[in-house]
C-alpha cells in the first residue's frame, strides 16, 4: 500500500497522523507526509525519517481583511500543488487527522477520487474535517461524543493514537510509582494563562501535604515563568519548556493530579490514569475544548476552572487550589477517576484506524 498522511500544523494533528504512519510503514506500506511549510510537520519528520513534502498552506481567516484574501490565496495555491504531487505519488489512500494543512489534500483526493480516511482528535470536528468527512471513505474519532455532536457523518469511535513512547511507558508503570507530583501542562507550546494560575495555586497550598509540582511552560515562556516562580522552592515547583517524550513518560507516572488545557493531552492523561483538573482555551474553535472537558468531567475523571480572563486572579488560583487539593486528598475519588480513565482509554486505536485506511485502499 503507498500511503499519504496528512495533518497539522499543531502537534494534536501531528502525532496522531504519524503513530498511524510509523505502524504502516512497519507493516510494509510506502509512507509520505503532506503537510505545510508553516507548521511543525517538517521537523517532527524528520527526526523520524518519514518523506515529507510542504506546501505553503495556512489557516483560513476572515475574507474581509487583507491577510484573509492572502491566506485563501495560499491555500488555492496549495491545492493545485497537492494534486500535481497526488497525481505523481498516486497513493492507494490518504489519511487525514485535519488542520488548515490537511484541508488542500482532502480537496485534491476528493477531486483524483482517491479514497481519504479522517480522523477527528476532538469531541466537535474541525472544519476541514467537517467539510470533507460525509466523502470520506472512513471517519474514526477519539471522544464518545463525536458521533452525538454531528448527526449526518458516518463516525465510528476508534480512540486516539498515541504515540509509543507514551503508551509503552504507561503499560509498563502500571500504577507502581509513588504519585506526589501535580503536573501542568499547556500544549507542544504552553499555556501563558496556566503559568501564571499554577505557581498562585501552589503558594496557596504551602503548608499543607508535600506536594511536588512540574509545570511546561513552552519554550516561549520559560524565562519569564522561571522568574515568576523564584519565591517558591525549587525542590517542589519546577519549571520546563518541554519535554521529549521519554521525559514527558516519566512525569505522567510521577503525576497524581494534571492541570492543563483541554485538547489532545486529555487522551494522555486517560492513558495514564490521570485525574485532572481542566481549564479549556477559551477560543478554541466551536468551543470544542469545553465540550472535551464535559466528556471528562461527565464521567468523573476531571474538574474545570473556565477561564473568564487574560490572566489569573486571586480568586481562581483558590478554585485551581481547592480542585487540586479535592482530587489529592480523596483516594476514592482518584481510583474512581482512574477506572474511569481506563475504560475511556482505546489502547489499539492506531491498529484499528490502520485497517479502516486498508480496508478504504482496497
């Protein structure tokens, strides 16, 4: 089978798309990412020597600005270079996990009738996803309530592919590590709102159980984190840019509680039996980081502390404290939430979206 894989420019596309693309290729598959010059696609690639090749797409912004009419005059642009370099690669399928880069190479496989199969990371599809997925061959999901939120699309609940030096990690712990530490994470580039919550949050909470914390500020903000948390002891509040992903494996383990955003790092914190306490960006596109954290929140595995602000007030660094001191001080509440993670987690996911795109190239 000659594969194409497709999705980005943000990590919670990426990763996905090449767990599923590491596992074809290991079964035989020719394998080539599409995907755009401007986003992470490139690198990520590269470091596990997947073929990629770029086009100059970008997000598709309002038509009634300048920039609007130059990123629609991108994305067109980008089309037709799709379907030149689909027409030479002529792949037996095309897998989609959407983004903006995703968009022109649905578009040019639609038109060569190339069967496509998507799939959608969070619980409301994103727009390339939306607009394509009623001609795609399959549409697998990651949240339960995929299907529910969009009657009219053929979805299946698959689960979510997760790379393996996460799950591998995870499968191997099996809950045996001395669970203290309360981990903050803010996406592949961190979450301004979340740095400046968590060291309040965790002023707030001296005094009482030892508690570590491990907050990934994302490399644009790690100076002016670290220089925010000075007053705190750097024995139990420590700051990281980011984390490769064996690093990222062993803070999972240590974690007995996360605070982050609410979109690919939830199916993480699932696989690592992870209470959380949530807080959804609140211009996540049709809210859909909210409608995630429900999902969690529904089955008793999450709290949420929206953001109504810019930055954090005191008041909300006490509701980000009282969240994480709920979740650490009741055991049954955290092992209820941990089998809740576990039935919600779909360990053969990658296999299983491997065979809805074999079964579409057949």
């Amino acid at each position: 089978m000659r594969l194409v894989v497709t999705g980005g420019g943000t990590g919670g596309h990426i990763y996905p798309a090449l767990e599923v693309a590491r596992l074809a290729a290991e079964k035989g598959a020719e394998v080539i990412y599409f995907g755009s010059f401007r986003g992470q696609e490139s690198g990520v690639c590269a470091r596990l020597a997947i073929p990629f090749r770029g086009f100059p797409s970008e997000p598709l912004l309002s038509l009634r600005t300048r920039r609007g009419v130059g990123s629609l005059v991108q994305l067109l642009r980008a089309r037709s270079m799709v379907r030149k370099e689909l027409l030479d690669v002529r792949p037996d399928a095309v897998f989609s996990t959407g983004g903006y880069s995703a968009a022109p190479v649905m578009a040019g496989a639609s038109s060569l009738r190339i069967p496509f199969v998507i799939h959608e990371a969070n619980s409301m599809p994103g727009r390339s996803n939306r607009m394509f997925g009623k001609r795609a061959a399959g549409f697998s999901c990651t949240f339960r309530s995929t299907p529910e939120l969009c009657p009219g699309y053929d979805i299946v609940r698959l689960g979510q592919p997760i790379r393996r030096e996460l799950r591998d990690p995870a499968e191997q712990a099996a809950g045996g590590t001395e669970r203290s530490q309360v981990l903050v994470v803010g996406g592949s580039q961190g979450a301004r709102y979340l740095n400046e919550a968590a060291p309040a949050a965790a002023k707030l909470l001296q005094g009482g159980p030892e508690l570590s914390w491990l907050l990934v500020s994302g490399p644009g903000n790690f100076e002016q984190t670290s220089a925010a948390v000075a007053s705190l002891a750097p024995a139990r509040f420590k700051v990281e840019p980011f984390l490769q992903a064996s690093e990222m494996a062993e803070a999972y383990t240590r974690s007995g509680v996360a605070i982050g955003r609410s979109g690919g790092s939830l199916a993480e914190f699932a696989l690592f039996r992870i209470p959380s306490v949530l807080t959804p960006l609140p211009s996540s596109a049709d809210n859909h980081q909210l409608l995630n954290a429900r999902e969690f929140e529904k089955i008793g595995a999450a709290k949420i502390v929206e953001q109504g602000s810019d930055h954090p007030g005191s008041a909300d660094a006490e509701r980000y404290a009282e969240a994480v001191r709920g979740w650490m001080d009741d055991a049954g509440a955290r092992e209820s939430a941990q089998k809740a993670l576990a039935e919600w987690d779909a360990p053969d996911a990658t296999l299983n979206i491997l065979r809805m795109i074999e079964q579409a190239a057949a």
